[in-house]
C-alpha cells in the first residue's frame, strides 16, 4: 500500500511537472502583453518571457520604437496563419516598402538563436518566422488560425492571444500557394502593454 501510494505520489508530480513545461505561466506583467490595431480592431497578445525571452525583448524593443507600425501582412493562408513583421520592406509608407520584397526582411537588430519549447501550435499563438536557418528569427512572427502540429519544436512561440481573434480572422487572405497578399492589411499600430 505505501509502494502504491508513493508510485501515485510521483505521478502526479510528473503531471504538474509536464504541464508547466508545455503550459507557461500564467501570471503576466503590464509589459508582457503586445496590442496590435487592426482595421477591425485591437489584438492583445500575452507574451511568454518564461519560453522565449530574447524574442520577446527583441519583439517588445521594435514595438516600443514603433518598428511594427503600418507593417503589412504580406502572406496570409486560410486555415493556416498571418504573417507580418518586416519592418524593412513591409512597413507601408516607409522609403524601403517594396511589397514585392515583403517577407524577406528583418529589422536593425541582430538575428535571434531558437528558442523552441514544447508550448503547441494552435489558434491563437504567435510564432517567430525564419528562413531554413533554426537561427534566423529576426523581426516578423505569424499568427496561428487553426492547430499545426506540424511546427510544434520546429519554430519558436512567443505568445498568444487573449482578445481580439475575431479581428485576426478578419485579415485579407492571400492568393497562391505561398499566400502573398495583394493591396495587403496591416498593422496600424503596435505597443507594449494593454491599449
């Protein structure tokens, strides 16, 4: 009976041990949440720190200086994500906007090491886009719609949203098999915190 109820004991510690490596905590600062304005209205994201904190710092640092402003989301897949975040050549109205070039920009700040984690693909979480490189996440992320088990461990998660969705579902598709957007929707502004 002791041997039983040690063994039941230990896995239960491993139930709380495995749930708080795939779930992060849920417990955020004022400065852990992103609001992005889309033409329908805000998006708040939950940032995880606790999972990816030098992408966070690099996403709150561009969202702070305004980077992420007017930038458009030049690839966008029903059923799949919205991508956005070239704050080189998809920053509508800026001198460098090349919507033909949109994608495959960064920002000023250096390329980020992966930070994968075991938090799932599914609607609502962010993840930070990158070429073939694991190490290559710079500036632009995507925004799930649906569940991708695909990129689980594969691409580094940085958040998720807590409202606004139904403004994400919103977002102008794309045509193609690479979901390129003509005359593309964007992201009007973009802060640090809850707006």
């Amino acid at each position: 009976m002791k041997l039983l109820r040690l063994a039941l004991v230990g896995a239960f510690a491993g139930a709380i041990a495995l749930a708080s490596m795939v779930l992060p905590a849920q417990a955020a600062g004022p400065d852990d949440f992103l609001t992005i304005q889309l033409k329908d209205g805000p998006v708040v994201i939950q940032l995880m720190p606790e999972v990816a904190p030098k992408h966070v710092a690099q996403i709150k640092a561009l969202a702070a200086k305004g980077a992420y402003d007017n930038v458009v989301f030049h690839r966008v897949i029903n059923n799949f994500m919205a991508q956005t975040g070239d704050v080189k050549f998809g920053k509508e109205g800026a001198p460098g906007f090349n919507p033909a070039r949109a994608g495959t920009g960064g920002s000023d700040l250096p390329n980020l090491p992966a930070e994968f984690s075991k938090v799932p693909f599914e609607r609502g979480i962010i993840g930070m886009a990158r070429s073939q490189d694991p190490n290559s996440a710079n500036s632009q992320f995507f925004i799930m719609f649906t569940k991708y088990p695909s990129l689980d461990n594969q691409y580094t998660v940085v958040g998720k949203v807590v409202s606004g969705m139904e403004f994400v579902d919103k977002i102008k598709r794309g045509q193609g098999g690479n979901g390129e957007v003509s005359s593309p929707d964007k992201m009007i502004k973009v802060t640090v915190g809850k707006k």
